[in-house]
C-alpha cells in the first residue's frame, strides 16, 4: 500500500532542498501565522490535547498533556527543548528531518513555544551530527532574517528565539533530564523524578522536553486539523503517522512514514522489500534497542503503541531492526549488552554495576565458557535492575537479553552445552552477527 | 596545576563565536560543551592547558570542566590522527558486517582499536550507533558520515584522504 506523506512530503518532492524557500514555497510557516491569529496559547495546547499527539522519542507522552502541567502563570521563564540526541540503536529518522526539513522542526518549535509561552528554546542535538548541526544552523538563521525568529515574531509581539546546542557523545543524553544536564554544562546524570522538568526543568525553570518527529507533526495537525489527524491510523489511542526505521537483514532498509498501525508484517515486507535473499524472520525488534525482541509469530502486531505493548515489547523510538534465521541470539543480545554497559552514566549501582556483570556473563557464553547457572545468574542480575534505577535505562538495558533468553533460551543453553552457536555459518558477504 | 603550561588562546574568529555563545544562556557554564567543542575544532584536542583556559573563561574551576570532558566519548585529552575514524559497531551494523570492515581497516592501517598509525594520519575507533543504521555498515571521518561500506569503499576512502582529499559533510545516504 501507499500511503500518503505528511512528514515526509516535503523531502519526499523532487527538487526540494530544505531552504526556506523551498520550504515556503511547498506552504511552509503558514501554520504558525495561522495560530498566531487564531489560537491563543492556551487553546493552541488544547488543539494539541485533542489531536492525541503522543510523542516520538520513546515514552509515547501525550504532548499536550505534558505542556499542560506547566505552571499557567505566564510571570515564570519557561524553556523548550528539542531532544534532537537520536541515539536509540536502530534509528535514525530524526537525522533525516533534521538534514532534510529543518524548517518543519523549527515551525513545530514555534508552535510549541507559543503554546507554553517560551521565549527560548534550545535544540540538543548529537555531537556525531555535524552536518545535520550546520543545515540547522543554516535554517535557523534564515528564520530569523525573514522575522520568523527573534523579539517580534511576524509582528505578533510574540518572542521566540532557538538556539543551537550541539551534544559530545553520550547517549544517556537523550534521556530528557540528563540533557537539561548536559545544556546547563554538567555530566549528562539523570536526575531523580519527581520533580519532574514540567516543574522544574532547565535552570530549574518549567520545561517542556520534546523530540524532533513529535515537533514535525505539529505544523501539520494546526494547518489540517485534529480531524485530520486522528483519521489517521487505526487506534484511537495511537493517532498520525509515525516515521518507522527499518534496518538490519530488509532489502530496502530505510526511513518509512506510514499510518501508525499497519502490520509489523506490512512494514517488512511491503515498505522494506522484504527479507534478504527470501531468508525467513528469526526476531525483531520493534522498537529501537530498549525494546523486547519479537519472534515471527508476532509479525501480525499493529504497529501502534497498545498493540506493541500487548505482545510485550514496545514501540519506543520506531527503530525497527529485523534479524533473519541465521541470526545468532545470543551475539545479537551481547551486542546490544556492550553498547548498554558502554552507555550507562555510572548514576546508579544496579546499572553501573550490573550492566558489566551481564556483559561478562555474556561474553563467557558466546565464547563457549559457559556455565549451567549463568542463565538463570542472567536473570537474576536482570531482575536486581529492572524497576530499581533513577531512570529508564535500566530497563531498557535489560530488555535484549530478557527477552532473547525467553523466545530462544534453547540457543543460550546450545552455547553453555556444546560451547558453540547453532545459527549457520553466513558465508563472507553477508557476515555479521550469524557468523563465529 | 604543571607550572610549564602554555599560555594557549582560541582565534579572533573563536573568540567572536564565543561572545555570541554566551549570549544564548543565561548562565555562563552553559556554554561548556559549545566552549569545548569549538576548542577541540581549533586545538584538535583538550589540553590541560586549554581545560584551564576555558575554566578561566567561563568562571569555574578547571575540576568541572575536566569531569566533563571524561564524560563525553566525542572530547579528547589526548591528540588523535589527522583523521579521526569512528566506526559503528551496534546491532544494524553488525548485520551488515561491520566486523569485516573491522577487520579491514585494523590491516590496512596496521593498527588496532584506539591506535593511531606511526605517521600520524590516522586514529581507528569503534563507536556505539551513529543513526546510520539504514545505510550499514556506517562510519564517521572526522564528523563526516560514510556509508554503505564495503572493503572496495573502504580502500577507496583511505587513499583519498592519503591523497590528501578532506572528508566532506554530505546528508544521509549520500556518501
Ligand atoms: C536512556 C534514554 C535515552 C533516550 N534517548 C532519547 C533520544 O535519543 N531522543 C529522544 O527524542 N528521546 C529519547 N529518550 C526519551 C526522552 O527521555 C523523552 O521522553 C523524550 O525526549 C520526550 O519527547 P517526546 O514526548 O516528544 O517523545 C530517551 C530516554 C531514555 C530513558
Ligand atoms: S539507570 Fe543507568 S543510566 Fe540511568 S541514571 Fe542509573 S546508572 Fe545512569
Ligand atoms: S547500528 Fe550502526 S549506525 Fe546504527
């Protein structure tokens, strides 16, 4: 099926290269001159309430429900940011919007600092994104020169003015408390919640934190409508699109913007091309690497958030990662393990301390020293970090290897017993992960 | 504090561009990792001497810049290569066969992970998913994306830059 594009349309047009030309020319700042005129802030994030916009980045928020928590009296500085860190393994379609439409994302920023009444806004974007960075920058200063940015935004006395913040290398940086850290120039630690950054955010001011796809869509639900919107998708609870990025073992991996709600299968097999060399589907992960695997016989699950959550995984960042037969588990759970135990910020114990423990036991049974006990050791330590860290990394680290020795604990016990892996032998091309 | 240290300082441009971060904050240490990146940009790394500068500038002491600057994997204390390459070594890009390439690399240049080649040219290290995972196997040049690599790509990349041509910043897909 095709589908049409919403944000995706632009960069989707021949010939179009994301100047604000090219931008205003294709209808682009006509929603933020629209709300201006007609939506005082407050019913600019009721709009936004009733599109059901749930955000991008990984937790799935409604986003306006989390712009109204700010406190209403418009006496007290409040900040936007925008979470451009993309650093989820398996996705990479925030870079693609950033490098491809910058001026979507910075209309969306106008929208949303209007509505919470910011006057500054900052986007945290990934060190590793030094192209991505000077499109940006780029973007932002024509916007200011054409009046779109500054004191007086359009003559409207509104205020808005956004700033660059290039990230370092961290991807704990992406988790939203952490990256107030980062701006104000600490060690990007994540604080403890509550207080939650709604009330005490940035420079310890109420903050609204949101991604970049979840931003791009507002232009649109303020031109169209929440009608519009909520037509879109299968789910009254998961309206809109949503950019999935498809990689791993797919004919076509890439950025595919779809209804929020088509088949895992339709996605693989219709967007993607299908698997390489008409191999069969061992896993996937639906969601970017804090996501639970899924087997073949989930293949059917709507991509939307409720249905993600029923089969035990989530949708998360939309990073789609698909594995065929010959895939080892185990290899694919330690790699995901490393980059955990790489990332974790030391904060807290049960994820500083665990996250090497896993990575041992791991490396030990990919390496045929396996023992008997270290799968339920496994477990064990898994169990001692889920639900008792500051932030969510802790669950999301534990997630590969959870739900690998769950689908595929006959792979684990394989490598214990015969100190060897099961998955084929993949031949020199296409060598990765299936291959010892 | 090593008392031979050098009086070290950021360009005029620097210096302009640093004026004009400070404005966008309303607290000075704020300016921290833009500070930080832009020295790495003209220094090629954060010496002791430039981590002092830069606490002077932005009125810290030097512990909380330095706690920062171990904090970022993007930061170096010590001088890299003229290039700087950053292979992904996550989930997409292992299917697609980033240990080959690996491999390849570690041969041609004769070095290991974190090593740099006895010319000075070039650093190898491996890095944690670079949002290229479409485009695997994916690999960073001094912040520019090249992707899609094969053995033939990769050996097409390092003598050009032997050559002398400069990684160029291209979009996703494009390089
Ligand atoms: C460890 C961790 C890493 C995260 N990384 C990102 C990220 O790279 N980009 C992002 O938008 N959100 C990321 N998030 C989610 C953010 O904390 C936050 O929920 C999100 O930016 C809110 O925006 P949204 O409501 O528009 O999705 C991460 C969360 C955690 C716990
Ligand atoms: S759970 Fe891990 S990443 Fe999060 S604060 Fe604790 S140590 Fe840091
Ligand atoms: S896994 Fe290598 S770029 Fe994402």
């Amino acid at each position: 099926m095709k589908y049409e594009k919403v944000l995706h349309k632009n960069l989707e047009t021949p010939g179009y290269a994301g100047s604000l030309a090219d931008y205003e020319r294709l209808g682009g700042y006509l929603a933020i001159r629209k709300a201006l005129k007609e939506y005082a802030p407050a019913q600019l994030i009721d709009l936004v309430k009733r599109s059901g916009l749930r955000g991008r980045g990984g937790a799935g928020f409604p986003a306006g429900m989390k712009w109204d928590f700010l406190p209403k009296d418009p006496a007290i500085t409040r900040y936007l940011c925008c979470n451009a860190d993309e650093s989820e393994p398996g996705t990479f379609k925030d870079r693609q919007l950033i490098e491809r439409d910058p001026h979507q994302l910075i209309e969306g920023m106008m929208l949303a600092a209007y509505a919470i009444g910011a006057r500054v806004g900052y986007i945290y974007i990934r060190g590793e994104f030094v192209y991505g960075a000077q499109v940006l920058q780029r973007a932002l200063t024509e916007a200011t020169r054409a009046g779109y940015l500054g004191k007086n935004i359009l003559g409207s006395r509104t205020e808005i003015d956004l700033h660059l913040h290039r990230g370092a290398g961290a991807y704990i940086c992406g988790e939203e408390t952490a990256l107030l850290e980062s701006i104000e120039g600490k060690r990007g630690l994540p604080r403890t919640k509550p207080p939650f950054p709604a009330i005490h955010g940035l420079y310890g001011k109420p903050t609204v934190i949101n991604n970049v796809e979840t931003l791009s869509n507002l232009p649109h639900i303020v031109n169209r409508g929440v009608e519009w919107f909520i037509s879109i998708g299968s789910s009254p609870k998961s309206p809109g699109t949503r950019i999935f990025s498809v990689s791993g073992h797919v004919n076509r991996p890439g950025n595919y913007e779809v209804p929020m709600g088509i088949p895992l299968r339709e996605l693989i097999y219709e967007q993607a091309g299908g698997v390489r060399n008409n191999k069969r589907i061992k896993a996937v992960i639906p969601g970017g690497a804090s996501a639970a695997f899924l087997t073949e016989s989930s293949l059917d699950v709507k991509m939307d958030f409720e249905a993600i959550a029923q089969v035990g995984s989530m949708l998360g960042s939309g990073g789609v990662t698909v594995m065929d037969e010959d895939t080892c588990m185990v290899r694919a759970a330690l790699n995901l393990m490393e980059f955990f135990a790489h990332e974790t910020c030391g904060k807290c114990s049960p994820c500083r301390e665990g996250s090497s423990w896993l990575v041992q036991i791991m490396r030990r049974i990919e390496h045929g020293h396996g023992r008997a006990e270290d799968l339920d050791q496994l477990v064990r330590i898994c169990n001692n970090i889920g639900g008792k860290t500051v932030c969510a990394f802790g669950d999301a680290e534990i997630a590969p290897i959870l739900s690998t020795l769950k689908h595929w604990r006959s792979e684990y016990e394989y490598h214990v017993k015969e100190k060897r892996c099961m998955a084929g032998d993949r031949g020199e091309e296409l060598v990765g992960i299936g291959r010892h | 504090m090593n008392p031979e240290t050098k009086k070290v300082e950021f360009s005029e441009k620097a210096q302009k561009e640093i004026r004009e971060i400070l404005t966008h904050y309303p607290d000075k240490r704020s300016a921290m990792l833009p500070v930080l990146n832009l020295a790495q940009a003209e220094f090629g790394h954060i010496s002791e001497d430039v981590m002092v500068m830069i606490a002077d500038l932005l009125d810290l002491t030097p512990p909380k810049v330095y706690e920062v600057l171990t904090f970022y994997t993007l930061l170096n204390e010590k001088p890299v290569g003229k290039y700087l390459i950053q292979l992904c070594r996550t989930l997409s890009c292992a299917l697609a066969g980033s240990e080959n390439i690996l491999g390849h690399l570690k041969q041609r240049l004769g070095i290991g992970i974190g090593e740099t080649t006895p010319d000075g040219l070039f650093t190898l290290k491996t890095v944690e998913c670079l949002a290229s995972c479409g485009t695997a196997p994916a690999m960073q040049v001094n912040g520019a994306f090249y992707e899609n690599l094969t053995r033939g790509k990769v050996d097409k990349i390092l003598d050009d830059l032997k050559r002398g041509a400069q990684p160029v910043l291209k979009p996703m897909g494009e390089n």
